[in-house]
C-alpha cells in the first residue's frame, strides 16, 4: 500500500482507523537469544570439529573403519567435520545425542527417538528419525552410541534465563528507538481518485521525500502546492551502551552455563592464552571425556581393553611445537620422559627409532663426579 492511497481515502474516522495496523511492530526480541546461544555452541562445535578420533594399541594408531568413519567420512552426505558440528549443536540443544550404526556401517545422528529405561537390561530406542526417515526397527543401547551432556536440560535454563532478560531487551530498545525515531505529518489537499497523473506525480514525491530523509545526513524538502512537511521529532541525545551492557550479560550467562570463559565469546585479548586454556580445561575437555568414555564402551571389548587397547581423542591445540620446545627439551634431557612419551603428549605417533625408547640425562642434569666438578 502507497503513502498516497491513505490520503485518497474518504476521511471518515472509522475509514481511517482501518490503516492504523501500518504502524503496528511486529518484530520478535528473540534473534538476541539466538544470537547468544549460537556464538558460544558454534565455538565448541568448531573446537570438537578438529579433534582426531583414533584407536591405539600399543602406543600405534590403528587406520581402519573406526578412523575413517570419525575421521574422514561418517556418512554419505555428511564430513567429518560437519557430523561433529552437527554433534554438537544436538548434544547442547537436546542434552543428549543418539547416533546409530546402519547396515552400510554409516553413522547418523538421530534428529528424535523414543528411549525406554531398564534396570537390568539393554535401554530401547524406539521411533529412531533421522531426517524425514524413521527407523522401524528397534535399536538396543549397545549398539548405539547414546551421551548425555548433562543432569539439567541446559535450553530450559537459558530460555528461563530469557525470560527475564527478553522483556528488558526489548524496553530498552524500544526506547532506544523511540529516542531516535524521525516522525513527521504530511498534510495535503484531497486528491481525487480519478486525477491519476496527479496521485501518480504526488505519489513519486513522498517516495523521493521518504528515501531522502531515510539515506541522507542532511535532506531539504521543497514545499509543494497543497503539500506541508513538518517533522515532530523531539529527540534527545542517548547511546546504544545500556543495551550493550544487557546484550553481554546475558551472553555472559550463557556462556558460563557451558564452562566457556565469557571473556573468550566477547573478543578480549587479554590474558586471551588463560582463557583458552581455561576454555579447553572446563568446557572442551570434559565434553571429550564424555564421548571417550563412550566410544570404549561400545569399541573396545574388555579384553582388548586389559590389554592395552585405548580410545585416544587427539584435541586441537592452542600451542604448535614450536612454543613448548623449551618445555620438551627439558623433559628429555632431564630423563623424565622418553621420546615416545613426549611424542604422545605432542599428539605425535611413536617413531620406530630406537632412540625414542632411551631416558636421555644430560651432563648438567648428571650427578658430580666423586672428586670432580660438575660440567
């Protein structure tokens, strides 16, 4: 509807009444909430998304189905990185995740189901979906790899939390805009429904007239014949600060709720490396230890296990070599750790050196020499 079709119309009250709903706002507060939940669950999903899902017995990797289908390609239409992601986003969202083995040994991540609970037996999901495709068959927790990310239903909590911060948001914005808000009256001679060049031409001026004044720092508006412009806007001079201040509380919150220093989600740089290594401490790595403990549960028999067989997740680090090797060179020559041991911790494989296998003291770490002097 034109700005001009209101100025045509018969100017009954009740007429006029009919167009008030222009006006109304129907916009929603809740992009806030989305935006704070997405900044911190798009963090860990990328962190988890570039582990390494490895098997190792005897200190060597194993480069077989497990490793290819965690690690490269779990499914036909998703990476490995994007079944993580998906992980993820599930695991937060839901407070649990279900991922089932098919008969081609693709792995999908369940978008719902159905779990029954027993004391003495195997757990059942039932109505596995995935997708627009329900499973018809049931799935027994054993051959299914079922996490729990915790005891309290995190996206209750933060929509709780909402709650109270949502009806703030919007207040505050609304004043904010209210403050700021250009408003005017147009005032015109009635135009006649069938003076089509004349609605036309004063039709074409308020577009102009409105886009001017919407783009431009500065915009004069000539005065037209049978047509006044006066602008009622009593603005007064306030910033977007308080609205900031509320925005990162909430995200704060947010952010805390899942072990993420609230520094690390706003950008602040300093002291950036104890937030990471706060970030991966509480919140990454207990995530992983989750999802290790389950994958031995359901990978490794218990006496592949006895015998030396372990689930090894190789996280991304926030260091390269090259800022520990000072560290790494004063474990070695120290004799506290051998070369395959600091390899490991490195995230390396074992080397089939032989040299890896020694504990290396060095002259100054070597005890004195009966009625010498140290070197």
């Amino acid at each position: 509807m034109g700005l001009l079709d209101i100025f045509t119309k018969n100017y009954d009250e009740m007429d006029f009444m009919y167009d008030i709903d222009l006006l109304e706002d129907t916009s929603d507060r809740i992009y806030y909430k989305k935006l704070a939940i997405a900044t911190c669950v798009n963090l860990i999903a990328r962190t988890i998304s570039q582990s390494e899902f490895r098997i190792k017995q005897n200190g060597s990797v194993q480069y077989d189905e497990f490793y290819y289908r965690f690690n490269v390609k779990p499914n036909r239409n998703q990476s490995a990185s994007e079944f993580w992601e998906t992980f993820v986003h599930k695991i937060i969202h839901d407070n649990e995740v279900l991922i089932i083995k098919t008969d081609t040994d693709d792995l999908l991540i369940a978008d719902d189901f159905s779990r029954t609970e027993y004391a003495m037996m195997d757990d059942v999901f039932r109505d596995v979906m995935v997708k627009n495709y329900t499973f018809r068959r049931n799935f027994i927790s054993s051959d299914v790899i079922y996490i729990q990310y915790s005891n309290e239903d995190l996206s209750r909590l933060i929509s709780s939390l909402y709650t109270d911060y949502g009806e703030l948001f919007g207040r505050m914005l609304e004043f904010q805009k209210h403050n700021n808000q250009i408003r005017a009256t147009v005032d015109t001679e009635n135009v006649s429904k069938k003076d089509k060049e004349t609605q036309n031409r004063l039709q074409a001026f308020i577009d102009r007239m409105y886009k001017a004044i919407k783009n431009k720092a500065f915009a004069i508006v000539p005065q037209q014949k049978g047509f006044t412009y006066q602008e009622k806007s009593d603005r007064t001079s306030s910033s977007a600060e308080e609205i900031n201040k509320i925005t990162s509380g909430f995200l704060d919150h947010v952010a805390r709720a899942l072990g993420i220093p609230p520094a690390l989600v706003r950008g602040e740089m300093a002291d950036v490396e104890k937030s990471t290594r706060n970030y991966m401490t509480f919140c990454v790595e207990p995530l992983l230890k989750k999802i290790k403990d389950e994958l031995s549960a359901k990978f490794i028999d218990k006496r592949d296990f006895l015998n030396g067989q372990r689930i090894n997740i190789r996280r991304v680090s926030y260091t390269n070599i090259f800022d520990v090797a000072s560290a790494v060179d004063k474990l070695r020559s120290s004799g506290v750790a051998n070369g395959h041991e600091l390899r490991d911790e490195l995230g390396m494989e074992e080397s089939d050196d032989p040299i890896h296998d020694k504990y290396v003291i060095t002259k100054n770490y070597s005890e004195s020499i009966e009625g010498g002097e140290n070197e």
